[in-house]
C-alpha cells in the first residue's frame, strides 16, 4: 500500500467536491483527514503515470505563503520517502 501524504496551504481546505472525485477513483483506497494534512492510500502502484488533482478553498487570506510538502512512501517501508513541495495555488 502507498500513501500520499499532503500537507495543506495555510488557509487552506480540501473542498469536499474534490475529496468525492478523488473516491470514485479505483486505485484510491481510502481518504483521511488530519488538521491540515491529506492522507490518499493507495492499493499499489505500478509503472503507469497517475495524476491526482486536489482542489483547495481558501478560507483565510495569508501573506507570505511557504510550499506545501507531499510525501509519498509504502506503508510498509516509510524509510524509502519521496518529498515535494507545492508553492501554492494558481491566480
């Protein structure tokens, strides 16, 4: 199982139309919810590309915004972590 760890914007939510798309997806497991992170467990992935698309709604204007970090790792084997960092939302 892979687990796709997202760690919102501050200010930030998940809008709930895009937590339904993300559960019609085959591939997704589960959707769970922590404060400002968004956890997506996977039931396995293979070599094909995949594209997740999560669409936020800003419930607090911020200044100074940081990136956001998305980790990806096997539940099984968290050592081998993959990090990336999202700058924010496009105007």
């Amino acid at each position: 199982m892979v687990i796709i760890e997202v760690s919102l914007l501050s200010g930030f939510i998940l809008a709930s139309r895009s937590r339904m798309l993300l559960e019609h997806r085959t591939i997704i497991k589960k959707i769970e919810m922590e404060a400002n992170v968004v956890y997506i467990y996977l039931e396995k992935l293979n070599d094909e590309s995949q594209t997740f698309i999560l669409q936020l709604e800003q419930v607090i204007q911020m200044k100074n915004l940081k990136p956001a970090i998305i980790k990806i790792y096997d539940y099984y084997q968290p050592g081998g972590l993959q990090i990336s960092s999202s700058s924010g939302a496009e105007s």
